[in-house]
C-alpha cells in the first residue's frame, strides 16, 4: 500500500479420501498355555476430508526503529471415517460384526499483533498479544449385529462432543547488549487458558480455566571470537492433543480400542539450557 505499509493474503486447501483396504489381526488366545481359540479380525476402514487455511496479514514500519505486525487466521478441518470390522472363531462361534463412523467438524480463529522497538543501539523491547479460539463438533455411532441379524449399540459407544478453547496470551521481552561481547534477554508472557467440554450424549461437562506466567532468561557471552557461553532458561507449557480429550471409544477388535479422557491436565516444563560455542561451527549442550 505504502513503502512503510505492507499487506498479505494466503489461502491454502487441502482434501483426502483414503481406503485402507482389507486389514487383518490374528490372535491367538491361551489358557493354562494350551491354545484353546483363534481369532481372526478383519477390518475396512475409510477416512475422508478436507481442511482450509487462511491469513490476513498486515506490517507497518512506523519508523527506522520500530514495527508493528498484525495477523488474522482461521482454520478450517473437517473429517469421516467408517469402519466395518468382522471377527471370525475358530473352533466356530457366532461372528462379532461391527459398523463405526466419526465426523468431526474444526474451526479455528486467532488474532496476534507483534510491536518491536529498538530504543537504543544496545536495547531493543519486544511485545506482543495474542487471542485464539477453537470450536470443535464431534460425533460417533456404534453398531454391532447379534445372531439374528440385528443391529444395536449395546455397549452404548454412540456419541457427540463438543469442545471450546480460548487463549488469550500477552507478552514483553527486552534484549539489552552491555558490551559487544556480552548480552542478556529477559521475557515474560501470561496466558489465560479457557476450555469447556461438553458431552452431549450422556449431559456432561468439563469445565476448566486457569491463568499462568511464563518467564524467560537468555544470557550470552563471548569470550574471543572462537570460544562462546550461552545460558538460557524457560518455562513452558504443554496442552493435550484435542484428540486426547474426546472421550470417544473406537475399537481396534473386540478386545482393543482407544480412548480419550477429557479430564487430562496440561503439563509444566522448567527447561534450562547451557550451550558452548566452538570456531563458530561445533556447539555443545
């Protein structure tokens, strides 16, 4: 728009449809070490989708010194996959046959903005918002046939989820270089974290919201221009993967299957790092 005003767009989209074909899982079940039965699973799974990326981007340098960048995304992710599974006995019994479909439906949105401001030639200050949410719909059907045929969901494995997640974050960071040979960056960001899964199936919610500071310490020195000394320390954290917390069941064979748990807690990392720098070429940690 301007020498100093820049703006970009980008758009990416993605689809897949994918067969697995005929899978099979042969077990053999023991009592006592004496083989009594065998099984044989065979599965066809299929899983098809699609997923949209989109950015809105925008950079203003206001000055020599200073600049300001802006960006607006939004996710789209939406996928179904079936499953038939039939299972087989030997000495004979009565098959156990299976139908599973999930569908998922993912929208993400967030917006940043990143200010950088070099005060003086040794100190440059850094910060920075960010707001992101996420919307997920999920659902699951289960069937099994008896031996007259029909089908039902007696182990009650139907199902629909829904998750919502807001992080709100902020951020300062300044870098300070005392002498060409030695420099320090201190940072600290605050996060807010609101999440809510619902289980609409069996009326169930999980609910959850906290609020963390994370600070940050980054020290350099060089000694001569072969021999440097770099300290650093962070802390961090760590969400489940949204997968991990559907409390789907989805079942591998009758007696394996997965499931996630919507109780699951982030995880906290103190990380503390010591680096030595040789001939600018060979680095130790």
């Amino acid at each position: 728009l301007h020498k100093n005003h820049v703006v970009g767009v980008m758009a990416r989209y993605g689809f897949w449809d994918w067969d697995g074909g005929n899978q099979l899982i042969n077990t053999d079940i023991f009592k006592n070490d004496v083989k009594y039965q065998n099984e044989k699973t065979h599965s066809a799974p299929t899983e098809e989708g699609y997923d949209v990326n989109a950015n809105l981007n925008y950079r203003w340098d206001i000055d020599s010194t200073s600049n300001l960048t802006v960006d607006v995304d939004y996710v789209r992710y939406k996928y179904d996959s079936k499953t038939d599974m039939n299972t087989d006995y030997d000495p004979y019994q009565t098959p156990y046959i299976t139908h599973t479909s999930q569908n998922s439906k993912t929208n993400i949105y967030s917006f940043k903005a990143d200010y950088e401001n070099s005060l003086t030639e040794k100190t440059k200050l850094s910060a920075g918002l960010k707001f992101s949410k996420v919307d997920i719909s999920s659902g699951s059907s289960f069937r099994e046939q008896d031996a007259n045929g029909n089908w039902s969901d007696t182990r009650g494995m139907t199902n629909d989820y829904d998750y919502k997640e807001n992080v709100n974050a902020a951020y300062l960071s300044v870098h300070h270089k005392f002498t060409p040979d030695f420099d320090v960056q201190l940072g600290l960001r605050t996060e807010q974290t609101i999440m809510k899964g619902y289980n609409i199936t069996i009326d169930s919610l999980n609910k959850r919201r906290y609020t963390n500071l994370f600070p940050t310490v980054f020290v350099s020195k060089k000694f001569t221009d072969n021999h440097q000394l770099t300290a650093s320390y962070s802390y961090r954290i760590g969400r489940p993967s949204y997968w991990l917390l559907n409390p789907f069941v989805w079942m591998l064979n009758p007696y394996t299957y997965n499931q996630g748990n919507p109780d699951l807690q982030p995880q906290f990392t103190h990380a503390v790092k010591l680096s030595y720098t040789l001939l600018i070429v060979f680095i130790t940690s």
